[in-house]
C-alpha cells in the first residue's frame, strides 16, 4: 500500500511575500523572455513595475540557501521544498517566467511560471505552472512545512 502524503500548511501572506520579494530581487528576466512580453502588448516599464524574472534552470538550492540566511523561513512557502538530501530548493524543471500573483494590497501571495516549450514564441507553447495558495505535499520523501 502506498503511504498517504502529508500536506504542509501554508504560509501566512507576509512571510509568502517577504521570501517570494527577496527570490525576484535574486533574479533577472533574460532578454528573450523580455521581448516576448513587449511583443504581447507589456512596455517596458510595465516589464519592470510587475516584477517578472525568468526562472533559472539551476542554482535554486544556492539561493534558497541565501534566502535563509537572508533570515527567511521558506517551510510552507509554495514552490519551495526540501530535496532528497534535505536541503531546501525551488522547483526549476524547466526554464519559464515567473509571474507574481499580487493581493488587492500589492503582497505577492504566490507566483505563477508560464514556460516556454516552444522556440518561435506560439502562445500554444506558453503552459502555465501554478504554484501559489496550494498546499505543498511531501515531495521527494521531505515536507515543505517541515
């Protein structure tokens, strides 16, 4: 029989918004990323005030790792997780935007990556990965709540 995964419970919204703020700042938007939002209608000032990076492929163990030193607790805090070695990381599978998902006040409550599957830019090519205001459950034998 296979053992029932235990749900974490979710962070409260200012400690979301402290650790999802202080990943953007950690982040850039590449170039072609960019572009592609400019070409969809956003000006570059739009660009820069929503706050869209593009997620690395690597490195998302080094900067949780900063995250916390920074301080920052990221139990409970979707996207983020404890990998098989225990140390906490941030899904990065596939490279994509990452689109903050903001409150009526403006706090960034979850985020959203909307992955490039495509290289001509088809909008069909444009899937998009929720990963605020759900659950996180154990995942590679460790919990994001723990």
């Amino acid at each position: 029989m296979e053992k029932q995964k235990e749900e974490c419970p979710l962070a409260d919204i200012e400690s979301r918004n402290s650790v999802y703020t202080a990943l953007l700042d950690k982040l850039s938007l590449a170039a072609d990323h960019k572009e592609n939002l400019m070409n969809r209608g956003l000006t570059e000032q739009d660009v820069e005030l929503l706050e869209y990076k593009t997620t690395p492929v690597v490195g998302m163990s080094a900067i949780a790792k900063q995250l916390q030193s920074d301080g920052l607790h990221l139990a409970g805090v979707p996207g983020f997780y404890r990998d098989k070695s225990g140390a906490w990381t941030f899904i990065h599978e596939k490279r994509g935007i990452l689109i903050p998902v903001r409150d009526r006040i403006g706090r960034i409550q979850g985020l959203q990556i909307r992955r490039i599957m495509s290289a001509d830019g088809n909008s069909a090519g444009y899937p998009v990965v929720e990963i605020h205001l759900q659950r996180r459950k154990v995942r590679d034998g460790f919990c994001s709540g723990t």
